[in-house]
C-alpha cells in the first residue's frame, strides 16, 4: 500500500514538472510548506501541504522529523541568500528526494507563485546549494520522498 501511495506521488510530481516547464522553461520544482516562521525579517517559510500530510500518515515522527532537517537546511541558504530587500511575494516549490538525500527534481508550482523571476531563482539557487540532504533514516524505507515548501517574501523596504 505504501509503495502504490509513493508511486502515486512520484508520477503526480512528474506531471508537475512537465507542466511547470512548459511555463518556466528553466525552472525545477519543490514545494515546501512550514509553519510560518519569521526569518531576519525578509521572508518566512511555511509548509506541511498534501505530500506532507499523506507521509506524516505512512511514516509518523521519522518523516516529520526529516521534514524539519531538510526544512532547516534550506532556511539556512535563504538566510545567506537574503541579505538584500526583495519585493513581496510568494514562490511555492516541490521537489524530490532520494534516499542518499541527492535532489532527484524540483519545480515552481506556477499557479500558487509570484511571477517574480528574481524570487524564484533565489529560491532556486538556495534549494539547489542546500543539496545533498542527509540520508533519509532507515525507518523511512523508500527510495524517493516528494517534498514541498512555500517562501513567502516581504517587502522590507
């Protein structure tokens, strides 16, 4: 039954890829979301959207608790990335993990982003540096986990 539900994600995934390319031609997806969170006053990140609600139910505290590792190692290259002001918006990004921690793929979910260019390739870049991840923990016994997280920016200015 797990492996049906992770199979299930993965291809949901794979089609948000394919149709985010066709409108972000350089773009990879993730998505993220946390409980909000100030961060030295220029952005926030939030998360726990449906990929998280579904495997905190297959993998209970093991996921959750990667979920906060990962989340925190992101935070901390949007905390680098950050040192300017930026306009205000939103940028939705879901991605894919193996279980060495390797990025598999990432993307903007177009529908749910700020058309900001300059704010989806900070986030971009920021996912991109924070990889690898820590190898997933063995209670977590698949080889691939989606993941997905929402930045919200504020104009700080």
């Amino acid at each position: 039954m797990k492996e049906y539900r992770l199979t299930y994600l993965v291809v949901l995934f794979g089609m948000v890829i394919a149709i985010s390319d066709i409108f972000l031609q350089d773009s990879i997806a993730r998505d993220i979301r946390a409980t909000n969170e100030a961060i030295q006053g220029h952005f926030s990140l939030s998360g726990g959207g449906e990929f998280y609600q579904i495997l905190c139910k297959e993998y209970g505290e093991e996921y959750t608790a990667y979920y906060r590792m990962v989340r925190e190692k992101i935070v901390q290259k949007l905390k680098h990335s950050c040192k300017s002001n930026f306009n205000k918006g939103d940028v939705k990004v879901i991605f894919v993990l193996n279980s060495n921690g390797t990025l598999n793929g990432l993307a903007i979910d177009v529908g749910k982003s700020t058309d900001d260019k300059g704010l989806i390739k900070v986030v971009l870049l920021s996912l991109q540096q924070a990889a690898p991840f820590p190898p997933f923990p063995k209670e977590l016994s698949a080889t691939k986990l989606p993941f997905s997280v929402t930045v919200a920016f504020k104009n700080t200015n």
